[in-house]
C-alpha cells in the first residue's frame, strides 16, 4: 500500500517524501514504511511543541519590554532569539506561515528601536542597516520550504543527502538554495551531481528532470565564476 504523506509535512515528514522510491537516494533510502512515517510525524511534532513553548516564554519577555528604556545589548538577544525561533518555526509544516510572518514583524520592531537609540552615528546606523538588509533577504528565503529544512537547527538532510535532494525538488526551492553554496562548495555540488546522475543513468534511470537541475546548477557556477 502506498504511503500517505501530509499536505503540509514538517522537516522530518517532508525528507522522508523526498527519499520515498526517490532512484536519487541509495536503495535503502527509498522504502519507507509505517513505522518511519509515524516516527518522523512524532519528531515533527515535538518540533512544533518546542517552538510553541519557546514562542510563548519569548512573547512573555517582550510583553514586559518597554523599547524606549530597553538597552542595545537586550534588544539585540531579543531580535536574536526572534530570529532562531524563526529559523525553526520556518520549517515546521502546518500553518505556521502567519505565525512567522509575525516573529518577522517583531523582529522590524526591534531594529527599529536600535535605529532610534543608535542611529544616529554612522558606523552604528551603516551596521544596522547591513543587518536590516541580511534580515531581509534571510525573511525571503525562509519562505522555501528547502531552504527552511537547510537551515533547521537539526535538519533531517544530512551533508551526503544535499545533492539527491537538490535534484529532486521544484524550481523554485532549487533556485533559492543555490546561493547557500560558493566556490568549493559550489564547485564539489556540481561533480557530485554529475557523478551521482551518471550512476543513476547505468542502473537505468534517466531522471530527465534531474539533469536539467544539473544544468541549472552548471550555468549558476561557471556565472559565479567557478570552474566545473
């Protein structure tokens, strides 16, 4: 009988899908049973626990801050911890989306009264503002349910899983993963990748999909200036 995954998988659920009768992954990779399934759903959902609980002690700590008296230092582990919690909630699954895009209003919030309080001198103001713009793009980026499943504080996508999961995702997580990686790093995703297709094509899968990937992936590095 054929696994039945969730609409909105989390981290864990969400790998195990990737992986599922996946000819990119090693063949031992590629069953799943029942048993996985619910281990995996029961990670996913000590996940969301957590982050509810670390969302709720978080809320209470900013419930009790007056900004115009706070301090730099504790605004800056606030908007730190607004931005872990972020990290995490981004690949949980559900219906988290709403939540998130809230933690990342707080987390203007806060910018916004470093700016007030230390704004004004330009070396402070030039290192907000760089702040700001990394925020953004960090905000942009979370939305990809990739991207999110990279960046999880204990991703279920080990280092020897990267390139297998890569090529099998939608365009749109492809394109938004591939900043994540440069020079070497960039250089060795793309032998990896030619070499794991070039496997998969002797063993009589030609997965024409995936070496389209593979070529989106060559032209963003020789565009970066890497040589593959």
């Amino acid at each position: 009988m054929p696994i039945r995954f969730s609409r909105h998988p989390g981290a864990f659920e969400r790998h195990l899908q990737r992986r599922y009768r996946n000819p990119l992954f090693p063949s031992a990779s590629r069953e799943v049973d029942e048993q996985q399934l619910a281990e995996a759903r029961a990670r996913d959902d000590a996940e969301r626990a957590r982050f509810q609980e670390r969302l709720s002690g978080l809320l209470q700590e900013l419930s009790a801050l007056r900004l115009a008296e706070a301090a730099a230092p504790e605004l800056e582990r606030l908007r730190g911890c607004l931005e872990q919690l972020h990290n995490l909630g981004a690949g949980l699954g559900g219906e988290l989306g709403p939540v998130c895009d809230g933690l990342g209003k707080l987390e203007a919030l806060l910018t916004g009264a470093l700016r007030a309080r230390d704004g004004r001198a330009p070396a402070a103001r030039a290192a907000i503002e760089q702040a700001e713009r990394l925020r953004a793009v960090r905000l942009r980026l979370l939305r990809h349910p990739l991207v999110a499943h990279i960046a999880h504080p204990a991703s279920p996508i080990g280092p020897e899983e990267l390139v297998s999961t890569l090529l099998s995702e939608d365009d749109e997580e492809v394109y938004a993963a591939l900043p994540f990686f440069a020079g070497g790093a960039l250089r060795e995703l793309v032998l990896s990748a030619r070499a794991l297709l070039a496997g998969c094509r002797a063993d009589g899968h030609e997965l024409p999909r995936a070496w389209f990937w593979l070529r989106v992936i060559e032209d963003y590095a020789r565009r970066a200036g890497v040589q593959v």
